[in-house]
C-alpha cells in the first residue's frame, strides 16, 4: 500500500515543489540505501534476533512517513521517504529470512507468494486512498505512519513471546552464556560488536554509499560524467569495497559475507542475472507513471490502475511457486519466466506508443500484467535455486545478497532512466515549442502540461514517445544478458534438498550443544521447537 499510494501522489507532491524530474533523485537513493541497509538487518536478525529488528524496522517507517506528513519542501519529502525506505527493507529481509528458516524449500515460493496475497489489494487499495486524498497528500502519509504500527504490532507480539522463550531455552542449558552474562559490560558491548561485525558493516555501507551515491545524486547530470564530483566518491567507494573484501577474508572473525558462496556457479550466476533482471525493471517502470500521464492525457489514479505490472509479478510468484512445489524444480520454470519477459518487452516498443500513435489503454495494461508474471516467475524460480546452491547456515545472507543486487540493479536501472529523461527530453522540445512556453514546466509539472494547447502538447507527447524507444532498447539488452547468465543454473532436485537439510539441522542441533555459548537466538528457536 506504501508503494501505491505514494506513486499515485507523487506527481502531484513534486509539482507543488516544481520538482517532478527530481523523482529519479528520491528513487535512485532510496534504492542505494536499501541496499546498504539489507545486510545490517540480517546481521542484526542473526545476532539479536528477530523482534529486535522487526522493531528497528517499524520505528525506521514510522519515523520517515510522519516527517513526509509534515514536510513543506522538497529536501523533507526526500529525507522522510529515505528513512521510511529502511524500515521496508528490513520487513522484507526479515520476511524472507523467516520463511526460509521455517520450511522446506520447495515450499518457500508459494507460501512467499500466499503471504504476498494482500499485497494485491493493498496495491488498489493505496492507488485509491492517494488518488481521494491527492490534494492533500500529507495526509496519506500519516495514515501510512499508523498502519505501520497497527500492522507490525501483531508479528512483534508473536515475536517477542518466542524470543523470551529462546533466551530461557539458552539460559537453561548455557553456564557459559551466564557466565557472560555477568562479565564487565565493556565485555559484553564488544563481544556482540565483534559477532555484528560492525566494522564490515561500516566498510560495506560506506563503500556502496560512495559508489552509488553519484548516481542516485544525480552528479553525473549536474556536474558531468568526467567532472571531480563524479569521479571522486566511484574512486574511494571502489576502494573503500576492496578493503572490506580483505578484511572479511582475512580479518574478521564472523565475516558478514562470506565469500565462498561465490564458488558455487548456480550462486554466482544467480546474482548477475538478478542484476539485470532489476535494471530492465525499473528502467521501463520508473517513469510509467508520467509517462501514461502526458502520453495517454489520463489521470494519475488511471495511470496507477494501468500499472499491472506488480499484481502480474504476485501472480508470477505464485504460478512459479506452484510449479516448483509440485514438479521439485526450479530451472525450467525460470526459462519460461524469462521467456515471457522477454516477449512483453519487445512488445512495449508498440504499446509505449501512445494515444496518437492509436495505442489504447487495454493494450497498455495486458502488456503490463503480462510483463509482470514472467519476471515474478523467474525472479521466485531463480531465488529458490540460489538457496539450494548454499548451505543452510549460510541461507539467510545468501538470500539477502540476492536481495542487495536486486537493489544495485534497481539503482543502475533508475540512474540510466534519469539520465535519458533528463538530457533527451528537454534537447528533443527546444526549437520546437513557442518561445511563450517554459520547457522545464513542461516536463516538470504535469499541471502546466495540461494547460498547453493541444498542438503544443502533441510536440511533448512525441517527445516523451522517443526518448522511451531509447529506454526500451536498453531493456531488451539488459534481458539478453541476464539470459546469458541463466546458462550458469546448475539444476536440483528441491524434494532431495529439503531431507538434506532436515538431517544438517538435527546434526547442526547435537554440535551445537557442546558449544551453547555461540548458539543465536533465532537458532534456539529450532531448539525449543
């Protein structure tokens, strides 16, 4: 509902602040700070447990909604939708974590997809409540900041309950964790330092803020490509991420990645083709919205309702999960997903034509829907093959690096997006509209698009028509290559996987209670259990 409601106000929320080109701004970094933030919370998760960073992360979405609510400018709504995106990415991470703790694997995607059912409605259900209250879209986001209460509190209860029954369970059986217990509390802060490895939290957040941030600032535009601004913060990020590839394999004592995952060829693979399955994404979706808006002269509400792409990609997520629950594989499912992708995205270089071009609505929408299931289908299948390439003990950051390139791919997705809009659009009108008519308002408020005469309009609709032929053509590459990095799949009998690992956690459980004093919080769960 978050993701909806904000879309559909957004247009109007940037043209009060003349701002509507600075969307590619808010998204770009929002997507680098998920990124950054994912693996703290499976850290966190790891080290603390799960309500503790459940809890971090509704304080995290209910904090930034409430500054969105009162915001009065531009720098406001980005820093609020910033720290709100943080508590989402740590829902998602920990969703994730969970599922994959509790059930066998090739379960996972279809129950992922059954607990992604409400989602479906949420989506309509916000594109409603922000299209009723676009006038006053501060609202929107206070009520966002009370249902992130409301919704979270049941998941924290349960939580909660099960975490004092571990820390019982561990005291029961740990002299040494009583021990700990009542060592000096300098010790205690630096042994739960030193598992949180915080130093490589510090090194990868830092690293992937430098390197990222240049694009999400959108610095390449404001100062250009080979300017020091540019350049500077891509150097040391690059830098600052090989000194945290030392010291995880050389120094720390609890790496947060640890990099062996990268000999399996089914994990390595998996990550590329996610990369770029979610630059292709973005890239066609992040202007959707605007887009649909001056080229289809429809509302923001309709343009929302066109948007069927993330009801496809929940029915995507069910149809693979399905497929892999009863066949007990995931690498065909995963050819048919991208096949299909594929096939809608060559058909979007009709369907983005726009309303002179005779393309209706309809056809927009099963474009769409059609695009939709097949990158749920494949993005389910090949996440699944990535978790029965690893151990258990390394699934949960296994799956979160899954999810941190997703959001690289995302970033590079929406960067490549705002750079084409930005420098082709504008180049496209000058010398074709009337000297009376402000090109940046033009582009930039979609209020002032309206009210141009309907020549003038039709000059910026053929603009917008060819800078996305151009985004289309990038997407189609983008597919290839992912396609390419499929042919490293390696495939695996999911139903032989889940005995495997029923054995491996028994075996882990026996280990594990000679040396107790190590046993995490989320691992005692299965104890009790």
């Amino acid at each position: 509902m978050y993701t909806s409601s904000t879309t559909t106000v957004q247009p109007n929320v940037l043209s009060d602040f003349n701002a509507m080109s600075r969307a590619g701004f808010i998204g770009t970094t929002s997507n680098v700070l998920i990124a950054v933030i994912r693996p703290v919370f499976a850290k966190m998760s790891d080290v603390f447990g799960h309500f503790q960073a459940l809890l971090l992360a509704m304080v995290f979405e209910v904090l930034g909604s409430l500054i969105c609510s009162f915001s009065n400018n531009f720098l406001t709504i980005f820093g609020g939708t910033s720290i709100s995106v943080l508590g989402q990415a740590g829902y998602k991470t920990l969703v994730a974590i969970i599922l994959a703790e509790i059930l066998p694997i090739h379960m996972r995607a279809s129950v992922a997809a059954y607990v992604s059912v409400p989602n479906i409605v949420n989506y309509y259900l916000g594109v409603e409540v922000g299209n009723s209250l676009i006038d006053k879209w501060q609202w929107v986001y206070g009520i966002l900041a009370i249902l992130a209460v409301a919704c979270a509190m049941p998941a924290l209860c349960s939580l909660y309950i099960q975490d004092r029954r571990a820390r019982a369970v561990l005291n029961s059986i740990s002299e040494s964790k009583a021990e700990n217990n009542r060592s000096p509390i300098l010790k205690r802060i630096n042994n739960a330092l030193v598992d949180l490895d915080i130093f490589g939290l510090v090194l990868i957040s830092g690293g992937l803020l430098a390197l990222l941030a240049p694009l999400g600032m959108e610095l390449n535009i404001i100062y250009g490509w080979g300017s020091v601004q540019f350049i500077a913060p891509l150097c040391i990020g690059a830098l600052v991420l090989t000194i945290f590839v030392y010291y995880e394999l050389f120094v720390a004592k609890f790496p947060l990645v640890p990099f062996r995952l990268f000999k399996s060829r089914t994990f390595t693979c998996a990550i590329i083709a996610n990369i770029f399955f979610n630059y292709s994404s973005k890239i066609s979706l992040y202007y959707f919205n605007p887009y649909t808006q001056v080229t289809s002269e429809v509302s923001s509400r309709t343009a929302m309702f066109l948007q069927l792409g993330a009801t496809g990609f929940y029915i995507g997520m069910f149809l693979g999960g399905l497929a892999m629950q009863y066949s007990k594989r995931y690498r065909r499912w995963s050819w048919i997903g991208w096949a299909l992708w594929l096939v809608n995205i060559c058909m979007m270089v009709h369907s983005r034509g726009g309303k002179a071009n005779g393309v209706g609505i309809t056809e927009i929408a099963i474009v769409q829907l059609l695009q939709g299931i097949g990158d749920g289908i494949v993005t389910c299948c090949v996440g699944i093959g990535i978790q029965a390439s690893v151990s258990t003990v390394d699934l949960p950051i296994a799956i979160t690096l899954y999810s941190m390139v997703a959001c690289l791919g995302n970033v590079l997705g929406e960067a490549t997006a705002t750079t084409v809009w930005v420098n082709t659009l504008p180049s496209k009108l000058k010398g074709h509209m009337r000297m009376d008519v402000d090109i940046d308002s033009a582009i930039n408020n979609i209020n002032y698009f309206l009210g141009l005469p309907k020549d003038q309009r039709a000059i910026v609709q053929d603009a917008y028509v060819s800078t996305q032929k151009n985004i289309t053509f990038c997407c189609i590459v983008s597919m290839l290559i992912a396609g390419i990095a499929m042919f490293g799949l390696v495939p695996h009998d999911l139903s032989e996987i889940s005995t495997d690992n029923e054995t491996a956690n028994k075996e882990d459980v026996l280990d594990q209670k000679d040396s107790s004093a190590d046993i995490s919080l989320n691992f005692v769960e299965k104890i009790q259990k």
